[in-house]
C-alpha cells in the first residue's frame, strides 16, 4: 500500500491522473479526524493532502475567508475570533466521540461532511456558507466553481453538490467561505423538568418566537448527569435549553422575555458566559454520549414533532440513551454494541412514524460495513447518484463505496 502525499494542486492532480489511469482507488485524507465516519473503504493507496494548508486571503469587512482545504479549523478559528467573527454554522468538533483527539480537524473536512452545530436551524449548514473551491476530480482534472460572493454563482451551484459527498466526487484543495460577525453576548434560558413531547413543544414555541432563538436542545436526566457544567449535573432531572445571541441589551431583553415565556413550562434559570459556550459545545459534540465508547452512536434527522415518538420507539426496541439538537429535529442516539448497530430499530421507527433519516455516527468497522451508514436511497434517487459519480469520477478511485456500495 503506497502512501501519497501531496503539496500543492498540481501534484493531487498528477496522483489521481494516475490512479485513474491504473484504476487504483484512493483514500483521501486530511487531517484525519473524521476517518472513521463511514463504510469501511477497500482501498490499496492513500492520498494526504495535509499539506495543502494555509489561509490565502482573509477579507473581515467583506465577510469572505479563502485558505487551502487542509487547513485546521483551529488555526482559521483563531484568524476570526482575533476580529470577532465566527463561522455561523457552528462546524462540530467529534474528535473525542470518534477516538481522533490526536488529528487535526480541517475546513475541507468540515465542508465535505456538511458539518453543522445547533446554530443550523437559525445560520444554515455548512453548505449554504460554501461560496467556491478548487478540486481536482476522479480524472485529475484541476476545476474551480462558485466565486466569492454568492452572486457569483452560475449554472450549477457545484458547492452544494460537494459538500456532504464525503471526498466521492474530488480532492478539494482550496475553499471559500463566508463568514459572519460573532455574537457579542450569549444567554441560554433553561427550562427545568419538562418530558420530551412538553421539550418539544416548549422549544417550537420559542424558536417561533420573535426572540430569535440559535439553539434549542433537551437532555434527559440520564445525560444531565454527565455534564461537567455543576448547573446542568445537579439538576436531578431534565434539562430543556434555549439560546439567544446578540448585542448586550437585546440578549439580556430577549432571555427576560423567554424566561417569562417558558415560566407557563415549568422552572427557568438563565445560564450566562462561559456555561452557556460550554453547554452548546457540549450538545454540538455528542461528548454526553461518549461515556461508553463500545456503544454505537447514531444521529437521526426526523420532523421536531415526530421527535419523541421516533425516540420512544427505538427506547422500546433496543437499551438507548439519546438527547433532543435543532428543537427536536436531530436526536443523537447511543445505543450498545450488537451485530447491527441498531439499525433496524432505527430505521423501523423512522418509517413507521412520517420518515427521515439516520446515519451511524460511531461503530466498529465490522458494522459499518454489514449496514447501511448513510440512509438508503430510493431507486431514483440511487441511480441519480451513481450518474452523478460516474460524471466526476468515472474509475471510481476517490474514496470508493465510503457513502453506498460501488458510488
């Protein structure tokens, strides 16, 4: 097994060129920490690009960020906070949930799994913050799409259709990103003792408030437990959270008005500061279900109020802890190790209470490639995907069968 490594666009597009013309499949690494997410990939050589990092151009009035796609999260995070701005879209850290603290996290990883925090159901995903990349596709070609603005783009939005293919369809080697100004303040309201059906409920109500609400989420009193936030630990029950962001007099107005709100639900505090970041770094990460690292972690992306039902019957077919992300939208999922990982009961509850979809998080490799990963498609949808693959990679040799089977 070779191992390629490659520094500049150029020489990634001399090693696929090759690959493609001696049709051996490449696995393509960057920083690596996210290597674990997916099906288990037969590959004979290893692409890292690793190096390709450094930030190029970095414009703070116009809100525009372009760097290589190798180049860590921490360093462009350091980059914008020195001029407080942020990436909205709250890209996830899940190094400690998949046993990858050693690697480094990456822009081009974050944008290639479409990665998003709790801010998504106000901010977006990481896709809609993609403005244009440079990569070079399954033939070695070197291509660029999108621009720096979002007026630029024309034709094919090809920022949409990358983000979220996982490397299937190019070796990304430069971005864009569009950047937003941060928060000055942060408060998170927090609503003591509700069950589920009340948390969701209680969450919709707010998220359709004029409060403009960034974060809604519900840990059972199982996870509470967990949290290294004493406020969160010691409840002795559940704990249903709510955040606003913004300048100092309207954050502190809008948690007044939410704290009076939510009082018809049940007891309210009002977590500030530094609880308040850590708190939604917590939900962000899944680190509240890394407590057995032998359990399989799923995240299921589900109508908010079917949320409950569908959780409730997983609970009912299988030993499962799970907390509420995006107002009952996203239910993460942990559930103990055994020969499917859960998903049957995944699955099973998802069509049986109005649809969605899961994706298998965390798993031993020989899970990962008995099931389904990622949601199965329908037969349309299928065949749209395998096309798709064939146009950006016709030899199938960048990270073959990581999402389905032969794509």
């Amino acid at each position: 097994m070779a191992v390629f490594r490659a520094s500049d666009a150029k020489q990634v597009s001399e090693v696929v060129t090759w690959a493609a013309a001696e049709e051996q499949p490449l696995e393509i690494i960057g920083g690596g920490s996210k290597r674990g997410i997916g099906r288990p990939m037969q590959v004979e050589h290893t692409l890292e690009v690793s190096t390709l990092s450094r930030i190029t151009e970095y414009d703070a009035a116009e809100l525009v960020l372009t760097c290589a796609a190798a180049t860590a999260m921490a360093e462009i995070e350091a980059m914008l906070e020195a001029n407080r701005q942020m990436m909205a879209f709250e890209p996830t850290d899940w190094r400690a949930l998949l046993a990858t603290e050693s690697r480094t996290q990456t822009i081009g990883g974050a944008l290639s799994c479409n990665l998003a925090g709790p801010r998504r159901i106000r901010a977006g995903a990481a896709r809609d913050h993609f403005l244009g990349f440079q990569s070079v596709n399954g033939r070695g070609e070197l291509y660029k799409a999108g621009g720096r603005v979002v007026k630029n783009v024309t034709g094919y939005d090809l920022c949409k259709l990358i983000a979220g293919a996982y490397g299937t369809l190019g070796v990304l080697t430069e971005v864009t990103i569009k950047v937003l100004p941060k928060p000055e303040t942060a408060r998170t309201i927090l609503v003591w003792g509700l069950d589920d059906v009340a948390a969701v409920h209680a969450m919709a109500e707010a998220l359709n408030s004029p409060h403009e609400v960034s974060g809604a989420a519900h840990l059972p009193p199982t996870l509470t437990r967990r949290s290294r936030i004493a406020t969160i630990a010691g409840a002795g029950g559940s704990v249903t959270a709510l955040r606003t962001e913004g300048p100092q007099p309207s954050t502190t107005f809008r948690a007044q008005e939410l704290v009076e709100m939510m009082g018809a639900h049940g007891p309210t505090e009002c977590l500030d500061g530094d609880g308040t970041e850590a708190l939604w770094r917590e939900v962000r990460d899944g680190v509240l279900l890394d407590a057995a690292r032998e359990r399989c972690v799923w995240r299921i992306s589900v109508t908010p109020s079917s949320g409950p039902r569908v959780a409730a019957d997983i609970a009912a077919r299988t030993n499962a802890e799970f907390y509420y992300d995006w107002g009952g939208g996203l239910i993460w999922v942990s559930v103990p190790d055994c020969p499917d990982g859960g998903a049957e009961a995944m699955r099973t509850a998802i069509t049986t209470h109005g649809g969605g979809h899961a994706t298998l998080l965390r798993a031993p490799e020989s899970i990962r490639g008995a099931v389904p990963v990622f949601e199965p498609l329908p037969l349309p949808l299928a065949a749209l995907t395998a096309r798709v693959k064939e146009s950006f990679d016709p030899r199938r040799v960048l990270n073959p069968g990581r999402m389905y089977a032969g794509v």
